[in-house]
C-alpha cells in the first residue's frame, strides 16, 4: 500500500474505530462531526484518496459505502450490493424518500418475496412498536404508497425522521399510534403538514404544471384535487376543467422515480364560463376565487333598482332604498327584544339590516330559507355607521340556485 499523509492515517483510524464501535461504516457527514471538520468536501477528498491508495474500497450511491479491504461492509452478515434493496438512515426532509443522501447500504434480497412489493429496508431504532412484534434493531420492508387504511402499521416521515406506528385517521388530524404504553401518540395536523410540504416546495423553484406540483410536493391525491376544484391551479392550466382532468390523472411512481412526474394524456374539455367557475367555488370552499356572484348580476339588479353597499354612502339618511346580497348571518339576541339582524354581502361588502318584530314575522318563511335576499327599507346612516331597516323582503334563491346557502346564523 503507498505511504499516507498524517489527514489520511487520522481518517483511516476514525473510520476503523467507528465500525469497531457501531458495527457499521460512518457517513461523511459523522466522519467531519468526528474530526471537529466543516468542509465535507474534504472528507470526500481524503476517501478518494485512501481508495486510490487501496486503503479502504468505496460503494458509490450510498451514504455508508466505505468497506475496509477483507472484511464486510460493516453489517457482518453480507457485502455491500449497488442492485439490492436500498437501507435506508436518517430521512432528509423535502427530499424523495429514496434519494442517495438516505440510503445507508443496501442488502441482496429479493423484493418480490414480499406482499406488497418491498421498496425499501429500514431499521428499527426503538422499543415503541414492541407489543406489535416489531422489536428495536429490526429491519423492515417497507411498501412505499400514498394510500393508506385506518389500523395499518406505517412507516412515516417527520422531518427527518422515519418512524413506525399504527395510523388512526381523524378528520383532519392523524394519530401515529405505539405499541408500547411507555409511549405517547404523535398527532399531526394534515392541513398543516401539506401546507409546509407545498411552501418547501415552492421555495426552491415555481411549479410549471400540475403533474410538476404533484411530484415535488409530495402530498395525497385527494387534497391535490381539491385545490384543482378551488382555482388553486389557474396559473397552470387552460382553465378549472382542465386543472381538475389533469388532478384525477395524477399518479405517483413508485420507488426511485417517486420524484419525477406521471403525465396523462391532455384531452379536449369544454371552456367553463364564469358563473360555473364561481359555482364550483362556492361548492368547494364557500366563496368565490374570482368575482362575487353579485357582480355578474348588477346590471339585473340596476334595473329592479338595487343600491350597492358603495352607493349607500352618498344616499341621505331617512331615504327610502332598495339592496341585497347573499345572506352570510341572521343573528336573534334574546337582549334585543325579539329584533333579528341580517348580513347580506354583495361585491362591495356587506349590508347591515335590521327586522323590527312585526316585520320578521310577516317575512319569517323568505327570511329563514333565501340565499339571495332583496330588502326595501329605510336608510339609517349615523357617524359612518350605516343600516337598512327593512319593510319588504323578497326571495331571489332562484337567481344563484346552484349556490350553497352560507349563513351562519345565531340565535
């Protein structure tokens, strides 16, 4: 073997003590930790040079690839195989799951001994799974998926960490159950998570399609075509008919192309016009993405002469007026002596109205069951604030049919 330098002979002897230790070569990064080094450049410097010099021998494609000549790779129990089923480590937060940076090593097996299909190895590293046979030092293989059922043993990524439990869905909460009763649950917010797993994608470089977002956000089909049916995609797509087509054909490669997208075939669909688009809003997330509905309507409005919440702030107070919106509130304090108060919101905001007894109850019926509410009644307009106090009221549901009624109402 060729004479090394002091750098090399003190590396050579971290990575022999290190697997007399741990029973498993060191990744560069605990090689650096160990030396008190910060440039793992370095690192990578002085193993390629103890390779050349046949002082150790390298696996290239895993972490953990440094094998002394004449032993094993550290695992005693076999060599090192670049074609074998990838062992995973340390999970790199943001990264595919099987990126190189996780990989430890990797172990001769063959994955289709298993049901499902083995993707992966990981090691156990605690006792928290003990009353379920899954004992610390265990290694599991592991059926990478996006789809998964209340009571199933998971292995799941939190930060960088993977860890084994059993999933219990609620709503939009998961539980990650142990089998062990020295151990807590781990409860995760789903709206939260896919949320940080969207703005960390995004923080690296703009999506460009939305096969493109579905790759690199890594986050479950479901929500996917949820923000396809709320707009959220309009910047990526010819218009919502094709954002929701191009979110059903989304599906995720398995394995080592988990990370690259799975484009479908693009189709012709029918342009939706705008009143479908604001229906498709309101039946997804309660409101409009675009324009209120009101505003496609105004010139209808004009003509039974409706004032727009705006114009009531040049109207003289005492005037007798005409609005209406879409009812957002009824509200019944029981301090108010039996007078009940409605929000109705049009493009501009929201109509403050006021139903003296006789008048609510003449109206009840309209007043309780209409979406789209046309109020006559008398302006009430002091120190800014501003109130319609109803005499008629007329039922225009008819007009936005297709739309949810909204209001939360309060009694």
């Amino acid at each position: 073997m060729p004479s090394l330098t002091s750098k090399q002979l003190e590396v050579l002897a971290f990575i022999q003590k290190f697997m007399g230790t741990h029973g498993l070569p060191p990744t560069r990064g605990e090689i650096a930790a160990g030396l008190g080094l910060k440039n793992r450049q370095g690192i990578d410097q002085h193993l390629r040079a103890l390779a050349a010099k046949e002082a150790i021998e390298l696996t290239p494609g895993i972490s953990r690839g440094i094998r002394l000549p004449g032993t094993q790779s550290g695992l005693h129990t076999r060599a090192v195989q670049a074609d074998g089923l990838p062992l995973l480590g340390r999970i790199a937060a943001g990264s595919p799951i099987l990126a190189t940076g996780n990989i430890e090593d990797r172990i001769r097996i063959e994955p289709a001994l298993f049901r499902p299909r083995a993707h992966f190895l990981l090691r156990v590293r605690s006792d928290s799974m003990k009353d379920a046979d899954i004992l610390d030092r265990d290694l599991l293989a592991v059926h990478q998926t996006t789809e998964v059922h209340d009571g199933q043993i998971v292995v799941a990524r939190i930060g960088e960490e993977a860890t084994v439990k059993y999933y219990r869905r609620l709503g939009q909460r998961v539980l990650l159950e142990p089998a062990n009763a020295a151990y807590q649950p781990i409860e995760i917010d789903l709206s939260e998570t896919e949320a940080a797993k969207i703005i960390t994608a995004r923080l690296s470089r703009p999506f460009i399609s939305i096969e493109d977002f579905s790759a690199r956000a890594l986050i479950p089909k479901r929500p996917i075509r949820v923000l396809a049916n709320g707009g959220a995609f309009r910047s990526l797509s010819d218009h919502g008919n094709v954002a929701f087509w191009d979110a059903l054909g989304i599906e995720r490669l398995p394995g080592i192309l988990e990370a690259l997208p799975a484009p479908v075939e693009s189709i012709h669909l029918p342009v939706p016009s705008e009143w479908e688009e604001i229906q498709r809003d309101y039946q997804q997330l309660g409101f409009s993405s675009g324009r209120h509905p009101l505003a496609l309507m105004r010139s209808n409005l004009r003509r039974l002469g409706l004032s727009s919440r705006q114009e009531l702030n040049a109207i003289r107070s005492g005037r007798t007026v005409t609005v209406g919106g879409l009812v957002t509130h009824l509200q019944h304090p029981q301090t108010a002596n039996g007078v009940v108060f409605a929000s109705l919101e049009d493009e501009i905001g929201i109509n403050n109205i006021i139903f003296w007894p006789t008048v609510f109850e003449a109206h009840r019926h309209r007043i309780l069951q209409t979406k789209l509410m046309i109020v006559e009644g008398e302006l009430q307009s002091q120190e800014g604030v501003v109130h319609v106090v109803a005499q008629r009221v007329h039922d225009f549901s008819h007009w936005v049919r297709s739309l949810p009624r909204n209001s939360r109402d309060f009694h």
